[in-house]
C-alpha cells in the first residue's frame, strides 16, 4: 500500500512546481496579483503537507493493525496446527510444542528444557531436513521431519519441527514389500538311482521321510508347498519375510535331507533349490526358480540358488561333491544331435579357454576330429604363444595337425554364415580364447565340466555340461564312442584326450567314477601310448627348481597350504599349478593356493582334495572352477594383499561351511 501511495506524490510534486513557476511569472508582470497568488500558494502548500502526513499515518497505522492482526491469528493457529510441531531455542532446547505433538508423539511427557537431540539426534540441520525432511522413527511411531529457522524478538534463532506422521504408510508399506511371494523349486537329486535298487515298500517309506522333512521344513516357514506333476519335484511359494529366515538358516533344509539315512539305498539323499525372488508377479517369479533351479544343478547339486530379479544371484551348500547322474543315452543323443549340426555347418571351429591346458587342448583336438570325419573344413583356435600345454601341442603339430591350428584374428577371416562353433573346456564368454570369435558365430555348442558360473554363454545349440565328468576331455571321449560306427580316432587324438583325462584326475586320483575309467580304457585301446602321456608332463629343470622353491616358501593356513611367488615369467603358469598339486601331499593340508604376479593380476591356482570346495572361496575373489580345481586373476592387486584377501575368503568359507561338514561327519 505504501508503495501505491508513492506512486501519486510525483504527480502532485509536477503540479507544486508548475504553480511555483505561474506565480513567480506574475511577479513581472502585476505585483498586486502576485502576492495574492502568494498567499494562495503557501496555503496549498500548508495543505498538502498537512494531508500528506496525515495519509502516512493512516497506512502505517493500519499495516500496523494487520501486523497485530496476523500475529494474533498465527499465535492462535500453531497451537491447533493438526500437524506435531515443536520449537527449539538457539541453545538446542525444547521451548514449545503444540498439542499433537505433545499427545501423539511423546505421549504427554513433560519436555520443555530437554535438549532437542532426544528426538532428532546426529542429523545434520543443514541438510536435507530443510528440503526434503528426514526418516525418524522415535518410540512407536514413524515420522519424516521438516525443519525452518525463524528469528525471535530478540534476534534469536528459532528452529521449528514438523512431524508429518507416516507410521500406517511404512506399515503398509513395509508389509507390501514383506509379503511378496517368491517362487522355489525343490528337486530331489538323483531320483532313480536313489531308488532303483529298493523294494516298492521300502520306496514309499523313502520318499516318505523325505515328505515328512520337507513338510516340517514348510509349516517352520509357513510356506505353501506341493509336489509338481514329477515324482522328483515339488514347489514352494514363500513370503519374502519368512525367505529371509530361510536365508538366515542358510537353507538348512538340505542338511535335514542329506541327514536322513537309509539302510535298502546306496549314498545319501540330496536336494537342489532354485528360488526365483523379487519379480513383480507369480509367472515371473516361477521363471527365476527355473533359472535358479538349473544354475544349482549346473554347479553340482545338493545345493540352494537364489536368483533375484535383477539377475544376480546367491549360493548355499554345494560343500560336497555332486552325484554322478550322466547316462550313456544322453552321451549318444547329444553325439548324434552334434553329428547332424556339423553336416548342416559351412566350417567348424573348435575353441578352448585362454592359456590352453592339457585338458583344453586334448578336448579340442577330440571334438576336431569329429568334424574331420565329416569332411568338414575344420579349425582349432589357439594362441600358441599362451599356452599351457606347450609339450601335447609340439606332439599335435608333429603328427599331422599343424595346418588345423590357426590364430583368433585369422579365425574371424574364416567365419561363414553356418560356421559352427564347438567351445570345450569352458561356458564363460570372457574366459574363451576368442570372445569376438563368439560373437561372430550364430551357431555354438558347449561342452565343459566345470560348475556352472554367472554370465554362463546361453545362446547355445548344444549345452553339453556334466560338472561331474572329471574332464572335458572324458566328456569328448564318450561323445566320439557314440558319433558313428565308422568313426574310429587315431592314436594322437586319443593321446592328447588320455593327457587330459590325467591332468585334472590328478593321474586318476581326484573326480574319477566308473566312466572315467571306461574312457580311458577305450582311448587306451585307439592306441594311446601312456609313455607318451606321462612325457607330456614332464618340465624342465628350472621348471622343477621354482617348483620346489615354492613349495618351501608355502605356509599353512586352517588346512590351507598358500604359497605365493613374484616370479613374472610365462613358465610360472604352467609350475604354480604342478606346485598346488605337490602340496596336497603334505600331511594335514586339504588344499592348496598358489598365487604369482603377472601381466598386472595377481592369479591363484587351487586344489582340493574334496573335503574343501575350492570353487567357493575361488567365487568370493571372483573367480571359479571346480570342487577340486578352481582359479581367480585378481587384477590392482599384489600378491601380498592377495593373500590377505585370500585368509579372509578361507575365513568367511570355514564360518559359512565348514560347521555344516563337521556336523555331518560326526
């Protein structure tokens, strides 16, 4: 208002002076009407003076009158204000609160005086409570808090709390979240050969106690569970709330299982769980199961996945070896579904991981041979200057296979729009000798032995894995007895697949069954020669010296021998291994970790007698493998962190697993 006012003095300002000017005018011209003009003109300006005072103190009367009115209206309004509020002094003490607050928040305690931290302790008040308020919880209530800074009458700061109450909204809230239902399927391993040998009444009694376990397992949980139209499996829907004590117990459904003894049955009974967990609907949650549910069995059964919805996933058990479930019908399917993509293929390419072992290689120059068979152009991928199979390859080149090796970037000019390509040795994209090679081929069938990993390669014609098999090789070998009756291999292919046999059974010693032996013993009579195979073992004198440098170097931790070696030559890839196997033979260790720098990583190879799955302190530092066999590159790392890393990855192993084994063999 007062600005309106100032609007309108220049215009009467104009109008002041402009009178001025007439009369002094007059003064030349009648000095009798001048003075007249005079008086007239000290009147208006007597007047004007006069009403212009008068109407200022009217405005600033009446905005003082507002001002009262106001105060007066906010003064009556905070106290009845249906949001809590309280007000603190420049000392950080409580010094008002209204009535909400008072009764709905501290429940009539007396706290004029206290220290305002009692209610919103350690935030910062600079922060986001002056913008988008604070979560509080305080006693049984929930609150997101608002705050402002107000100046008193004396200039001092005032800090006043709003407690917008959300105690239903996070209750709701938070039982949304914990009443989501996931998905989880149970299969009972190894089905048949559980059973095949017992009487009918004796399988119903079987199955039965395993019934019972379960059932107790879902009324613990308050879950609702029922068998699926397969005797094997059943299905699971658990509220989110009641999983997260499931994971909390670390599934300790499968220890109940394996627990249970029966006298008419060869081995223990044994589960596999794939929980699917987070998706927004039933359908999608059961798919995650399905994928979780594969992922355990690829990693050997007897174990829990759990896959979320973003796709990451979560492991329990898997402590002991798997049950060799393979079948020779399922050896000959895949050999004849093989047999037809390599006639339906332009060219084949066999391809192993990097840094080829023996197994790698010896698979590679089975699988070769298949398609040479078939008259198809055939190539093995390798890089020949990384390798760990230097002796089975100057072997390979020597009788007649050098013009089937050639190089990944030689191998990406050869690719045609049917190539097929055979992976072997592996299932991981950035593992493989060629990830672009990948890439450039639509066709591609894995066959591998390792557990299964995240980030397996899923387009796929042919998945081809047996986590049980002893060896990729082994697993090649069965496939070439069942390609076709004309197929009969040569005594170099046999050789390079009998040396990968022997590398990862440890001369047949770690992961042999029945068929491992059966494998070797048809490779024995295509004319391998087992002199041949021990020489491709053998290494050099420096190789042997490092070897046993290394060994003395080792230390003993928790039953783990760890050994690290700073030695950045290409030969210490191929003698960190030969020493983790030396070291399993030390009285008292269970396994072995033997790590060395090189390129900028620091890499550990592992062993195992089984008692300890290495794979599982492998996956901690990011890599993987096998139950007895396991590796991991550690890239920023020194080997002395590194080993650092590596007590505390056996550390959390023995916590998590080792009470569950311990249990078992008492």
């Amino acid at each position: 208002m007062n600005r309106k006012l100032w609007l309108f003095k220049p215009i009467v300002y104009v109008m002041v002076i402009f009178c001025t000017l007439i009369v002094l005018v007059t003064l030349f011209i009648n000095k009798f009407a001048f003075w007249i003009e005079a008086v007239a003109l000290l009147m208006l300006y007597v007047y004007l003076f006069i009403s212009l005072s008068k109407v200022n103190k009217e405005i600033s009367d009446y905005l003082g009158y507002m001002a009262k009115t106001l105060d007066s209206q906010m003064h009556g309004l905070l106290p009845n204000f249906p949001i809590p509020v309280v007000v603190a002094n420049n000392l950080d003490e409580i010094v008002w609160y209204n009535k909400p607050f008072e009764s709905g928040v501290i429940h009539n305690k007396p706290m004029i005086g206290s220290p305002i931290d009692i209610l919103v302790p350690d935030v910062d008040l600079e922060g986001d409570i002056l913008t988008k308020g604070i979560r509080l919880r305080y006693e049984d209530g929930n609150y997101r808090v608002y705050m402002v800074e107000a100046k008193g009458e004396n200039h001092d700061a005032l800090r006043v709390f709003y407690f917008l109450d959300e105690t239903e909204l996070r209750y709701f809230t938070n039982e949304f979240f914990e009443t989501r239902m996931s998905v989880a399927m149970i299969l009972l391993d190894s089905y048949d050969e559980l059973l095949q040998d017992a009487k009918e009444s004796e399988k119903t009694r079987i199955l039965g106690a395993i019934e019972e376990a379960l059932e107790k397992f879902s009324i613990e949980y308050n879950c609702y569970l029922s068998r699926t139209s397969r005797r094997d499996r059943y299905i699971a829907i658990i509220e989110e709330r009641n999983l997260k004590k499931i994971l909390e117990g670390r599934f300790h459904l499968l220890d109940d299982i394996r627990d249970l003894e029966f006298t008419d049955i060869k081995g223990r009974a044994s589960i596999s769980i794939g929980v699917g967990r987070g998706a927004s609907n039933l359908a999608d949650a059961e798919k995650l199961a399905e994928q979780a549910l594969e992922m355990a069995l690829g990693r050997g059964g007897d174990q829990a996945a759990v896959k979320n919805e973003n796709g990451s996933f979560e492991f329990f058990g898997g402590i002991h070896r798997g049950v060799e479930k393979r079948t020779k019908v399922k050896s000959r399917i895949v050999a004849s579904a093989l047999k037809d993509l390599i006639m339906e293929a332009d060219n084949v390419m066999v391809m192993g991981h990097r840094y080829a072992d023996i197994d790698s290689l010896g698979s590679a120059v089975g699988a070769a041979s298949m398609a040479l068979s078939c008259d198809k152009p055939t190539y093995i991928v390798l890089d020949p200057t990384k390798n760990l199979a230097t002796a089975l390859l100057k072997r390979v080149y020597e009788n007649g296979f050098n013009d089937v090796f050639v190089t990944p970037p030689h191998a990406l000019k050869l690719v045609k729009p049917h190539t097929l390509l055979i992976i072997v040795d592996t299932h991981v994209a950035m593992l493989t000798e060629s990830a672009d090679l990948l890439d450039a081929c639509q066709d591609t069938v894995i066959i591998d032995h390792h557990r299964k990993m995240v980030g397996h390669i899923e387009a796929t014609r042919i998945f081809y894995h047996e986590p049980n098999a002893s060896s990729a090789s082994e697993m090649v070998t069965e496939l070439l007895q069942y390609f076709g009756d004309n197929h009969i291999i040569g005594a170099i292919e046999a050789e390079a697949l009998l040396a990968g046999i022997t590398l990862d059974t440890k001369n047949f010693v770690m992961g042999t069954g029945v068929r491992t032996f059966e494998a070797a013993a048809y490779l024995r009579k295509m004319g391998a020669d087992t002199v041949e195979v021990k020489k491709m073992f053998s290494g050099s004198m420096s190789a042997y010296q490092k070897r046993t440098k290394l060994v003395s170097s080792a230390h003993i931790y928790r039953n783990c021998a760890i050994a690290g070696a700073k030695d950045t030559t290409n030969e210490i890839k191929i003698v960190a291994p030969q020493t983790a196997d030396e070291l399993l033979n030390i009285d008292g260790v269970d396994a072995s970790f033997v790590m060395y720098d090189y390129g900028g990583e620091v890499s550990i190879s592992a062993r195992s007698l089984g008692k300890i799955n290495v794979q599982l302190i492998m996956e901690k530092l990011g890599g993987g493998g096998h139950h007895t066999m396991a590796g991991t590159q550690m890239k920023g790392e020194t080997v002395e962190n590194a080993v650092i890393l590596l007590e505390k990855a056996i550390d959390e192993y023995h916590d998590m697993y080792m009470k569950e084994d311990k249990k078992e063999t008492e």
